[in-house]
C-alpha cells in the first residue's frame, strides 16, 4: 500500500482575513440600497435575487456569530458521506447508493451553544442533528471544531429534484463548501456548469476534495491531482485547495480537518462566505448597470426643452399679438379722435393670424382643441431624453427616455391652462394713453369751437370779434388745438411702441415661467432624478464590492 498523503495541493492563495462585521453590514446596506434604486430601472429577476443576497446575508450576520456552516456536497459514489463520518468521527451517514434521509441534509453540530434558529433557517428539521459534544468526546479535535455545523447534502447529481433543489439551497447558505470529487466523476460537465464555473467570485469560501485516491496507483496521482487542478483553473478557481484523500482508510483526513478549522477560524469562512456573495451580487448588478459615467442635464439642454416647449405652445405668436394690440390701441387712444374713425381695431387684424388662440388675448376662454402641439413637445422631450441618456446601458437609457416622455401629455395640459389663465392684458391701455385720450377729446372740442367763433366773428352773427397778431382769436384757438393735437398724436405714436413691448415682455415673462414651470416639474425632475439615480447606484455598488 503506498503511503498516505498529507498535504493539500492550494495553487492559489490563502483565504482573506476577515471583515469586520461592521463592514460586512455597511456593504450589505449598500447593495440593499442599490438593489432598491435599480427597481423599475432593471430586470426585476435580478433586483429581486440581488435583494434576496442581501436580505440572506443580513440574516446569517444576524444569527449565530459563533457558528460557522460547512457544507459537504459531491455526487453519487464520491464518498461525500464516508467523509463526513471520518470528519465527524461517527458513523452518522449512511454508505451506499442511497440513504434513508437521501432528500435531506444531516447535521453535526460541534459546541453547546444553542443553534434551534441557525438550525431553522438552514431548515433541517431536529431528527437529522446530531450535536457532537453529546458523544462525550473531549478530544483536542472537538474542541478545534468548536463552533462548526457540518451538513451532509444530498447527492447533486441525484436523478430526484428535490435532492437538486436541496442542494442548490444550501449552497448559497453554506459558509465553507467542501466538494467531494473521485477518480472517475471529476470532470462531470455537470457539476462544474452548474456549481463551479457561476461560483467564481465564492472561491474563498470552497474546498475541493479528491476522495477514493487509494484506488489511483500511486504513478499517477500527481497527474491526476494535476488534472484536477487544471480543470477548476479553467472554471476560473485559482485559489480553492485539493486536498487527496480516502475517507475509508482514514488518509487525509486530517490535512481535510486541518482545512477547515483553519478556514473557521475567527469566522473566516462565514466572513468571507458573506463577502463573496455580496461582491457577487454587485457584480451582477454592476454588469447590468453599465460602467458609464452618470450624465449630466446641461442647462443648455434643459434651456432649449423649455425654448421648444414655448415653440409648440404658439407663444411667441401670442406675445408679438399682445405687442400688436397693444402697440395698436394705444396709438388709437392717444391719436386725433377723427384719425381714429376710419381705422380697424388691431384686434382683428391679429385675429387672422392667430385665429382662434387670438381670444386668449382678451382674456376668452381656451379652444377646445387646446394651442399646445403635443408631437412637437414629445419629439422635443425624447429629444432631451436621448441626449442625456447617451453611453448608458439600455435598460437605464430607457428609465431616462422613460422620465422624460412619460408625463408629456401633463406638460401639455398644464401649458394649455397657464395659457388660459394668464391675463396678457392685451385689450388694457396703458392709463396716461387714456389721459391723453381725453385731452385729446377736449382739443377736439376746442377745435371745433375755435372754428365756429372764427366764422361767427367774419359773418357778424353777434360775436365779438377779437384777434391776436390780427389772427380772429377763434381761429387761433382752433389751429393751437389742432397743433397741440397733432403733437400729441406724434408723441402717443411713439410712446404706443414702448407700451406694447412693456407688455408683450410682461405676457412673455408670465408665459414662459409657466410653461417652464411645467417642463422642470414633470419633464426635468424626474430626468434628473434619474440620473441621481444611476450615480447612486453606481456609487452604493462600488461600496459593496470594496472590500476593507
């Protein structure tokens, strides 16, 4: 018989220190976090099994602090149970193709303290426990194996599904897991498809075991070791040990033992079980999430969505309307009464151009149909939209093409009542032009009385004649109205271009805040907010991978 090995074979580095738990939960609430904020944004089949890693972790962190669980899996006729009595120095799992309990996990547990709710979220129901210190055994190896829950799996490659689903369940609960490999199934595809290569980023928390190395001639154990090592390098586990054994004839089995209460030591394995799962977890989340830098909103960007959104509102029309009415009867009011008599009211002129959104410019009520040409704003919005969303992912470029198309028909809504609520003013006259007015009025009576004295004077009719510079006094009174009038005229001409750019400034000013009220809340908020969003995300997920 040859001799009997007794050294694991590591071919990679030793397992990290632990984590401060601190840390651990700092890094759990980050991935929470970021699992939370990527709901609606991501697959909801990975935010909820990203949610599940964290919820899982804050749980184990949660129970026992003084338990760790060992996981022993491996196919059938690997020996998986013959290793697991030589570990536990029991003959605790049935040998052979099957077991009574085969759909369930066995557990020895090594310590006194109480595991009944570790026990219960592992779900292994208390007639598959056995505690190790009841055995009365207070062997140095019993207490080096203080603390630790060693769990029998169920064959993975059972033809049973609930054996599958057993051990796809306590394997994402396991803190250390020792896979048992022979001779002739180590390199099943299965196995290595299924547990190792997706396990890459847990390879701290793994041990491989090459069990039955007895029945290898003793030539050709460093090539099979060697094979063995090469095929977990190629799925990517540099670092996870092969210890050869044979769990029938004892060898290696303290080398195996040595593993794991080295790995246990100082809750290592748990540590750095709940570590790998979270930088896993984050992984896949960050891989989903894209490694773009978050976007920016320009105020450049935001300023033309606003200047578009105007645009589709006919606001500028109506503004340069207000101008035109106002502008237009304020010469009217200030103008000689008898120039007034034969002219149109701007108004009307207006009312051709604007057509019905000419009412909004005397306070009348908002078409039915609206003035707000939706396309135009959603175009304008999508526009914005791809603009800040360019370089991300798809899934977080549609969340933000999403934020700002979703509530156009708002944006609409609300521009089209600010339009109707807003007083433009346009049929108010500034008050001097009115003042003028009445002046104007009174020259007129003056001038027609000037007029009638002269001619009265000139054809005797009884009115004393008096003049001025020998002008009839009548007369002159009659051409300084008309002077007077005249100059005034002039004057409120020129004055009418102030007053109706004051207002058309003041509709402008009133519309635009409006209408660029409606575009910050609905269309640039939520963009923003999502683009807060995908930084927070970012920077939560960096948070859960950094390991302190």
């Amino acid at each position: 018989m040859s001799s009997t090995p007794t050294s694991p074979t590591t071919s990679g580095s030793t397992t990290p220190g632990a984590t401060p738990r601190a840390d651990l939960g700092a890094r759990v609430d980050a991935l929470e976090e970021a699992a939370g904020m990527s709901r609606g944004r991501l697959d909801d089949r990975l935010v909820d099994e990203v949610e599940a890693v964290a919820a899982r972790a804050t749980e184990r962190i949660r129970l026992s602090a003084s338990h760790t669980v060992v996981g022993i899996a491996g196919a059938t006729g690997s020996g998986k149970s013959s290793t697991f009595n030589a570990l536990t120095g029991l003959d605790l799992s049935s040998v052979g193709v099957r077991r009574p309990t085969t759909s369930w996990a066995a557990a020895c547990i090594w310590g006194s303290e109480d595991v009944t709710e570790l026990m219960e979220w592992l779900g292994i129901a208390p007639r598959h426990q056995t505690t190790r210190d009841s055995m009365l055994d207070t062997s140095s190896e019993t207490r080096d194996m203080d603390g630790v829950v060693l769990l029998d799996l169920p064959d993975h490659d059972s033809t049973e599904v609930s054996h599958h689903l057993e051990v796809d369940r306590l394997v994402t609960k396991a803190d250390l897991l020792v896979w048992v490999l022979d001779p002739q199934k180590y390199a099943d595809a299965a196995l290595h498809d299924r547990y190792f290569k997706p396990y890459v980023a847990q390879q701290d928390v793994m041990l491989v075991v090459l069990n039955q190395i007895d029945s290898v001639p003793e030539e050709r154990r460093e090539a099979m070791l060697a094979d063995v090592r090469k095929l977990l390098d190629d799925d990517g586990l540099n670092r996870v040990p092969i210890v050869p054994v044979s769990a029938r004839e004892g060898w290696g089995i303290d080398v195996l033992r040595a593993q794991v209460i080295d790995r246990v030591a100082a809750k290592k394995a748990v540590v750095a079980r709940i570590d790998a799962d979270i930088v896993e977890a984050a992984e896949r989340l960050a891989e989903a999430t894209g490694t773009a830098r978050a976007p920016e909103l320009p105020d450049s960007v935001a300023e033309e969505l606003r200047e578009a959104v105007v645009v589709a509102a006919g606001i500028p029309p109506l503004v340069e309307g207000v101008e035109t009415v106002v502008a237009g009867r304020t010469r009217r009011a200030t103008a000689s009464p008898p120039l007034t008599w034969f002219g149109r009211d701007p108004l009307r002129r207006v009312e051709v151009d604007l057509g019905e959104a000419a009412g909004l410019l005397t306070g009348g009520r908002l078409p039915e149909a609206g003035t707000v040409q939706r396309s135009r704003v959603e175009v304008a919005a999508r526009t914005l939209g791809d603009r800040v969303s360019e370089g991300l992912v798809p899934a977080w470029a549609e969340a933000v093409q999403g934020a700002a198309t979703r509530r156009v028909d708002e944006v609409v809504a609300r521009v089209d009542r600010a339009l109707g609520d807003v007083d433009l003013g346009a049929t108010r006259v500034p008050g001097w032009a009115r003042a003028v007015q009445a002046l104007q009025w009174v020259l007129l009576v003056a001038f027609v009385a000037g007029i009638g004295w002269g001619v009265a004077a000139l054809v005797g009719a009884g009115v004393p004649e008096t003049s001025v510079a020998g002008i009839p006094l009548g007369f002159g009174v009659a051409v300084l109205a008309l002077v007077v009038s005249l100059v005034l005229t002039l004057v409120g001409r020129s004055a009418a271009a102030g007053a109706g750019s004051a207002a058309a400034a003041e509709g402008d000013g009133a519309l635009r805040e409006a209408s660029g009220t409606a575009v910050d809340e609905l269309v640039l908020r939520p963009v923003r907010e999502e683009l807060d969003a995908y930084r927070q995300v970012r920077q939560r997920i960096s948070s859960a991978r950094v390991r302190r």
